[in-house]
C-alpha cells in the first residue's frame, strides 16, 4: 500500500485541469486569466506543509523549485505568487501564479477577486503547454538523490 492510496482531492479540486502527477504531487491548472497551476501532496488527510513527513517536505520543496522555474520559462513573469494558504479548501497546496505587469489586477493579490476566465482555445494552449514542458522534466530523479536545479538534473 502506497503513501498516497488513500488521497482523495477535495470537490474544489476536481473540477480544476489536470496536468501530470509528480512524485509527490498532482499538479493541476485553474481556468482564470493569469497562468496559474497548483501543487497538491498525494498524501491523505494533510492540511499544512508541517503536516509532511520530513523526505515529503523536501520533495515538495524541490516540485515547488521546479514548477516555479517552468512558469518563469513559460509565461511572461515579473512575479511569482507562490502561496498555501488553504483557510477555504482545507486540503494542502500550493498555488503557483505567473504574474505580470500588464496583468489586470496588478500589483494587487489575486486572492479573493474577481477574475476572467480564460477563453477555451487560450485554455487549450496553456495547458498544452504546461503539460508538454512538466512531462519532460525527470522529476523521479528528485526521490533518488538528485537535486534539479533550474529544470537540470544534477548529481548530489
């Protein structure tokens, strides 16, 4: 039996877009305007990044390094958001939201507003994008003793 047999995704979560499954995490997109994924532990009943096993945390630190480093490569960034915060979906993950200058609601936070959804064919492209460059990246790698650093594996 597997560490993540029993994960379940909470309702909120199933009517997001599937990206891949990582070691660790499923990773899911949102629909709204900005590019905007989420990184969610396979791991039954945790709440907050504490919640992990030790190895878990360190996994999930290294997907965050990576998707982070996707997004940046993949949309035009001049900031990310990178944020748990769970107060109304109280399953972990990490949101991870490419932001820039000429985005709608900047500088503001993103969090409780009013957004766009994205269009299907812009919706089509991202995630076609998304998917193609987080399934080429080795990620099993990162549970073997490598680090990945900016999207290349390197030995420890």
């Amino acid at each position: 039996m597997g560490k993540e047999d029993n994960f379940v995704l909470l309702d909120a979560f199933r009517k997001k877009c599937f990206v891949i499954d990582w070691p660790l995490c499923r990773i899911l997109m949102e629909d709204k305007e900005f590019p905007w994924i989420f990184l969610i532990p396979r791991r039954p009943n945790i709440r907050q990044m504490n919640h992990l096993s030790p190895e878990d945390r360190l996994i999930l630190m290294e997907e965050i390094t990576v998707a982070s480093n996707l997004m940046e490569q993949l949309f035009p960034t001049d900031m990310l958001n990178v944020a748990a915060i769970g107060n109304k979906t109280p399953q972990l993950h990490i949101h991870i939201i490419s932001r820039n200058k000429q985005d709608s609601l900047w500088p503001d936070v993103v969090w409780g507003r009013q957004m766009q959804k994205l269009p299907d064919d812009k919706m089509d492209h991202n995630l076609s994008v998304i998917r193609t460059a987080f399934a080429a990246i080795p990620m099993e790698s990162a549970c073997e003793g490598k680090v990945i650093i900016h999207s290349k594996v390197m030995e420890t």
